[in-house]
C-alpha cells in the first residue's frame, strides 16, 4: 500500500493531481462545447438554409472523424502550422501549442457537435404555445429567451447532456498523447515505473469510476431541482 500513499515513494499525490486535472479539463471542455453547441443547434434550427448546412456539416466533420485524430491534428498539426507561421516572422525551433488549451479545444469541439443535437431537441420539446403567448402579451425577446427559453431547454437537455458529459470525461483520456499527466498518463507513467501493470490500471479506472459516479449524482440533483422549480412556475401561473 506504501506505492498508494502521498509520501516520497508513493504515487498517491500523482494520481490525485492526475483526476483533478482530467476533472478540470472535461470541465472546461463542456463549456467550450456547450457554447460552440448552442450555435450549432441555433443553425440547425434557422429558416434559411445555408445557416442549416453549416450546422449539419459541422455535426458531420465532428461526428465522423475519430477523436484521436481531431486531437492528432489540432495538437501536432496546430503546433507544426504555428512553427512554420514563426519562422515567417523570424522565429527559431518548434512551437509547441499549450496541451491543455488544445486537449480543451479539441474535446470541446467534439462534444459540441453532440451537445448541439441535444439543445436542438431540448428547443423542439419546447410548447410553442408559451412563446406565442410571451409574444402577444409584448414581453421583449431578451425576456423570451431568459425567461421561457432558456430554462427550459435546459431543462429537457441535461439527461442528454449528462450523457454528453460521461462521454467527454472518457475522450479527456485521449489527451494523454500530447503529455499532459491526467488519470491515463499518470496511470501510463506508475505502472510502467513500478511494473505493477495491474494495480495502477485499475485503480486508473477505479478513478474514472468514481468521476462517473459523483457527477451522475449531480447531473439527478439538477433535473430534481430544475423539474421542482418548473412545477413550482406552473402552479403559480395556474
């Protein structure tokens, strides 16, 4: 147990710094997606037709090309095409692009081509009925959207988003190839150092495991909460 522990031949402090950053970096690429997302269910959802091909052509892109390979590019390719942009200007040696900015990105990207079909059907399930009547009673469209929209397509999208979410915290594990030492590559670097292949893998999932199972509880509080306040808006307006 000695190797598990936070002291000078322990891995424990590696592997606690390793999930808080595969946390941090599924988080920060949820929110990369949930705004890219938003602009894709927008475009999937205008009258005119070439903003709708746009948004069917980015869930294709981000849909259809493996993960690996997005990152590949963003990171490798990223890096390369800034380096020869550099030398244009003088610069000397490879550019390297931030790991963690660019894994976000990346993830984030990815995850907004789901998102984007989760608040488009969170905006389908939408009664057009209460913004209709928003708008014959002359509430501005600001007040619509923050008041009638908004929460509801919240509402109807987190079971989707909570899938969205597992999804991201598994794909954070692909990071792992541009070096950043989150639960894969911590997991990578303890087994190959002591040879205990079997232990740091499993606790590397044991880990993912627990992620999982606490930000499903959290995601079950929300809808819990959301669905509370929205019987509570009911019963007030009946």
């Amino acid at each position: 147990m000695a190797i598990l522990g936070f002291g000078e031949n322990g891995w424990g402090s590696l592997i606690l710094s390793a999930a808080l950053t595969t946390l941090l970096l599924s988080l920060v690429a949820m929110m990369v997606g949930a705004v890219v997302g938003s602009g894709v269910a927008a475009a999937k959802l205008s009258p005119r037709r070439p903003v709708r091909w746009l948004g069917d052509g980015y869930s294709v892109i981000f849909r259809g090309i493996p993960e690996l390979l997005i990152i590949y590019l963003f990171y490798f390719g990223g890096s390369g095409l800034i380096t020869q942009i550099g030398q244009l200007f003088g610069a000397d040696g490879f550019i390297e692009v931030p790991p963690f900015l660019i894994g976000a990105l990346a993830i984030g990207l990815i995850s907004a081509s789901y998102q984007g079909e989760v608040f488009r059907a969170g905006r389908l399930a939408l009664n057009a009925g209460e913004v209709e009547a928003a708008q014959a009673i002359g509430m501005p469209k600001w007040r619509i959207l923050q008041r009638i929209i908004l929460p509801q397509v919240v509402r109807y999208a987190l079971p989707g988003l909570s899938n969205v979410w597992q999804m991201s915290l598994k794909d954070s594990a692909l990071i792992s190839v541009t070096g950043i030492v989150e639960l894969m590559r911590a997991s990578q670097v303890a087994a190959g150092s002591t040879r205990q292949y079997f232990t740091f893998y499993l606790i590397g999932g044991i880990c993912y495991l627990v992620l999982t199972l606490l930000s499903n509880t959290a995601f079950k509080k929300a809808e819990q909460r959301l669905g509370r306040a929205h019987q509570s808006r009911t019963a007030a307006h009946s």
